[in-house]
C-alpha cells in the first residue's frame, strides 16, 4: 500500500529545492562552501564540492529526524479527542500554506529577501557545511517556509508519522542537492537555462497541498491511501 503523505512528504522537499529563489543559488552556494569554484573543471573541485554537499544534507536532515522524533514523543500520546482537533488544525495549516504557494496572497515577513549567508567557519570546511546545515534546516527562505510549514502542519495531523515524514521531507530535499554537488558546473548551466519555470511547480505543488489539506481536514486520507476511494464511497452512501 502506497503511503500517500510520505510520497508528498517526499516530493515537497523536491519542490523546496526548485523554488525559484533557492535553486538558481544552490551551485555557488555549495563551491564556496567546499572553497572551489562551480565552474572548474578537475576532478578534485569537484570532489570537494561534492563532499561537502553530502555534510550540508547530513546536517539538515539529522534536524529534520530530530524534529520528527519529537513531535512523535509529544503528540502520539495525546487523547483521541486532541489527535482528531490536531488532524484538522493540520490541515488548516496545509490549506492555509498551499494557497499561500498557489500566490492567493502575501504574507510581508515571508516575502523578504533572505539569501544564504556563510558568517562563521571551522577549521575544517566539512564541519562548517555540517552546522550550516544544522542552520538551513530552521527554513531559511519564504520558498522553504511554506512549502515546510504544509508538512510540519501534515506531521501534526499525524504524529505517528512524524518521523517518516520529515526524514522523506529530507532525502526529497537532499537528493538534488547531491546530484548538483556532484554535477557541479553542467547543473549550474541547468539551472541557469530553465530558473524562471520554475515558479509554476511551486504554484502546482501548492494546488496538491491545498488537495491534501482538505483530505486531512475532513479525515479523509486513508480512504485515497488504500486505493480503495471509490468503494469506500459507495459503501458509504449506500449505492
């Protein structure tokens, strides 16, 4: 059976990284990181480059694991009562942020310019990548808050799932990243080419959430999850 959040879950850190005010940076974000530059050419630029990309996903992703664990810890346990309010305060919060994708309006402190910044260093470059991933995982950019804000508001809604969802929230996220650290130059001439698409996944991902929110608002997930929504239906109204 096809989990349906976790594939969303997936898929939104996809999105997050193709939002147009993330990606077109991504690849001379992560050269100066490793201290190369995205367009040379030798193998050990590129190495170096890549290396420090997989220590930038590590360190988000143990954050996101660490975040799922916790809402698992403090919400599993609540009463039915308080789990069914959660479900649809997460979905609240999912349409709310789909909508919010979708351009249905704006919302001023997630519209400002915030680009990514390296204001501190270690000895060591893999350690520096490592905490600033420790950072980026804090949603550093309006691209990454809302589409994050939909799934924290679906792990809610779920806190069994918790973990799962942020951790497939992070490798949907950290495989691009990877794939750009290792691709280095030709991602950037990628990115370059096709950056101002880009906004129409983003208003499309919006529309699946605003699909999901309802889903979850109305408790109604598990009938699509099981495949088995038209049976369900017709069971259910009796024809």
């Amino acid at each position: 059976m096809l989990n349906i959040p976790i594939v969303v879950a997936f898929v939104a850190g996809i999105v997050s990284f193709l939002s147009p005010c993330v990606l077109p940076i991504i690849p001379g974000f992560l050269a100066y990181l490793a201290g190369e530059s995205s367009s040379g050419a030798s193998k050990s630029s590129r190495s170096a480059i890549f290396l420090n990309s997989l220590f930038f996903v590590i360190g988000f992703s143990v954050v996101f694991a660490i975040l799922g664990v916790l809402l698992n810890s403090v919400l599993s346990h609540a009463a039915y009562a308080v789990q069914d309010w959660l479900a649809r305060i997460g979905g609240a919060l999912i349409i709310f942020f789909g909508l919010y994708l979708m351009g249905f309006f704006k919302i001023s402190f997630l519209e400002f310019d915030h680009k990514m910044r390296v204001g501190f260093g270690f000895r060591s470059r893999y350690l520096t990548s490592l905490a600033f991933g420790f950072a980026f995982a804090a949603g550093w950019t309006p691209c990454v808050g809302p589409i994050l804000g939909g799934i924290l508001g679906l792990a809610a809604s779920a806190p069994g799932e918790a973990f799962y969802l942020l951790l497939s929230y992070a490798i949907g996220l950290g495989i691009p990243f990877l794939v750009v650290g290792a691709l280095a130059a030709r991602a950037s001439s990628f990115i370059n080419r096709y950056a101002d698409k880009l906004e129409y996944v983003t208003k499309v991902f919006g529309a699946v959430l605003v699909v999901l929110g309802v889903l979850v608002f109305t408790q109604s997930l598990q009938l699509v999850a099981n495949f088995d929504f038209v049976n369900n239906f017709l069971l259910n109204h009796n024809l």
